[in-house]
C-alpha cells in the first residue's frame, strides 16, 4: 500500500508475492499458534525496502501513560510523514463502526473475527495518503476495500480514527510503518527477480534470515518470555505432531489454566491464522496470474488450497469447541477433523519438497 506511491507498478499483489510472505510458515511448538495476523512484517518491509532503495521506519510507543499525549504525538508523527511525502502504514478496527459494546465491526459485508466468549477488536493496517486537518479527516489506502472499488483516497473522520485507535491491542496502537528515499539505487528487475527467487526458496525451507527475529516478536507480544516461531518446513512438521489428539489436548488444556480463557478462543486463534496464511497467498497467486508466470500461479494456488482445505478442518473444530466447554468430548469429536488435518499437512510438506529440488 505504502510502496506504490514509490513505484506506481507496484501494486498490492506484486508487494506480496516479492516479498514472499505467502510462501512463509511460522508456529510456535507445542502451543497451536501461527504466526499472527497484522504484526510488524519488519524482515519482509525491509527486504522490499532494499530492493526499492528505499529506508524503512517503524515506530510504535514502548508504554502508554497518557493517551492524549499518545494521540498528539502519533498525529505528529503522521503529519510530518505526509508533509516529507511518505505515505504511512497504520493501524485501526474495520471502517471504525461501533455495535452497541464498542466493538468495531467490519462494514464491507465481510465477516467480522472475533475471540470467541471474548470481546475483541478486529484490526486492519491501511495506509494514510492525505489530511485535512480543517475538516478533521484522513484521506486512506486501503487495500482490501480496493476489491469492492472504494479503496482509494476514502475519507476517514479523524475522531472515529482516534476513538477505534484507542481500542486497538499495544503492539498496534499508535503505531507507524512507512518508508523513506535515499537508501541506494533501486536493484533491476533481473536483480529483483533473481532475489525474490532466492527469498521464496528460503521462506519455504525456513532459514531464519527471512523471518521476523525473536526479539521483534518480544517487543511486538510485550513478552520477553515468548518462545519465538520455528519456521518453514521445521514448523510444518511440528505443526503437524502437535495435531495428534492428546497432543492437541494438552495444547488446549494449557491454554485455559488459570487464565480464566475458553478453549474455543485459542481455536478460533487457529483459524483467523490460517485463513490469513489463505488471503496472503491468494494476493500473492493474483500478480503471477497477471504476469503470466503460469507455472509459479499453479503451485501458489495448489498451496493456497491446501489452506483451504485446512480451514475446513478449523471451523468443524470450532463448532464443536463452541458446543461444549469438556475438553475431553471436544477433542474426542474433533479427533477426525484433526486427523484429516494432519493429512492436509503432510500434503503441504510433500509439495514444498518438490518445489525446493525443483529450483
């Protein structure tokens, strides 16, 4: 989103696909939690940033005391990107439309996520363009409302900002993304393309370098105890054991210890990741398409409908999470959903092995 304003070809898809996040997997072991949705993406940013010649700056309060303060110098923040030319990547719930709880829903018809027995607010990233500061808007980017044709300079009150901002978890709240010129010459498109190559290969196999570093993750889940994701065809195969019944049983018994969480919600965790592992490979297989790499689109989409079939096994788990709080009936009826989700797995293992000795 940010990018495009540096190189009007590229677009939202190309953005993805170079910097191989649909490629990308990430688990924690033993903890049934995919890597997260609407995290920081430093290691990806600053790869395309490199190939862009371009410098990339994140931003993002380490404490909040006072969040009128945080407010002020968020929007100074904003104002002085926009002034030096630099489109900004921020964070807010969907369209900053409240229910009647104060949650924000999602207005495009597409469906809401939410923690399930909790209340929780959905984010979004989009990217501000333009203020008035008269009017009291923010003129945006966004995306994902590009596929329903409003995506583009859509004008967002700078009070229903400020109040979605402030419900937003810390890792996201108040935070900047964007980048700057003056980092180098942008690399040719040979260059690029030879680099992109290289990254998916790296992406797939699961060589950290490509990955976001542990202590981003730290910073980013306000938790110097987080274990870190293992990465690539590593956190397939521990996926995949942590998938067996009793395995999976303890998994969800932990969750809920002393922390007064319903098992459901770590469940529903599960899917919203996967169906964002979906999504990014889904816009990535959208510029193959466009390009004509036919036989590159091909393996994407078989992968994206791997996640697919992943899915499916997520909400038949989901539903019956939801039908009864006794973890043992629940594992005991999912225990063929987590079966055929093992299946679908080694699948994905099987064809990212063929695509690693095929290039």
């Amino acid at each position: 989103m940010v990018l495009g304003s540096f190189d009007r070809n590229l677009s939202y898809p190309k953005s993805l696909y170079y910097s191989a996040a649909g490629y990308g997997f990430a688990y924690v072991p033993k903890g049934m939690w995919l890597e997260s949705v609407a995290h920081w993406d430093d290691a990806n940013n600053q790869f395309l940033a490199s190939l862009y010649g371009l410098s990339h700056e994140r931003a993002v309060p380490e404490r909040i005391t006072d969040e009128e303060q945080a407010w002020q110098e968020y929007m100074g923040r904003i104002r002085r990107y926009l002034q030096q030319g630099s489109p900004v990547q921020i964070a807010k719930g969907w369209e900053a439309r409240f229910d009647k709880r104060e949650i924000v829903n999602v207005g495009t018809g597409m469906r809401t996520y939410w923690w399930e027995g909790a209340a929780w607010t959905p984010s979004h990233y989009f990217a501000a363009v333009g203020l008035d500061e008269r009017e009291g808007v923010l003129y945006i980017h966004d995306a994902v409302l590009g596929w329903f044709g409003t995506g583009k300079y859509y004008k967002l009150e700078l009070e229903a900002l400020k109040k979605a901002t402030k419900s937003l978890p810390p890792h996201l709240k108040y935070v900047t993304i964007t980048f700057k010129k003056g980092e180098g010459p942008r690399k040719s498109d040979p260059e690029m393309e030879s680099l992109v190559k290289e990254r998916i290969i790296k992406k797939l196999k699961g060589d950290p370098s490509v990955y976001d570093t542990l202590e981003m993750w730290r910073a980013h889940f306000r938790n110097e105890k987080f274990p870190g994701y293992q990465h690539g065809l590593k956190a397939w195969q521990a996926f995949k054991k942590d998938l067996e019944p009793q395995e999976f049983k303890k998994i969800v018994q932990r969750f809920g210890e002393g922390k007064q969480r319903k098992p459901v919600m770590l469940i529903s965790w599960m899917d919203i990741h996967v169906n964002h592992f979906t999504s990014l490979t889904a816009v990535s297989a959208e510029y193959l398409e466009e390009k004509g790499m036919m036989k590159e689109w091909e393996w994407l989409f078989k992968y994206r409908m791997l996640y697919e079939k992943m899915r499916m096994s997520t909400i038949q788990i989901r539903s019956i999470f939801k039908s009864t709080e006794d973890i043992d009936k629940a594992v005991e009826a999912s225990a063929p959903h987590l079966k055929e989700m093992a299946k679908t797995v080694d699948e994905a293992i099987k064809h990212i092995e063929s695509y690693v000795r095929s290039n």
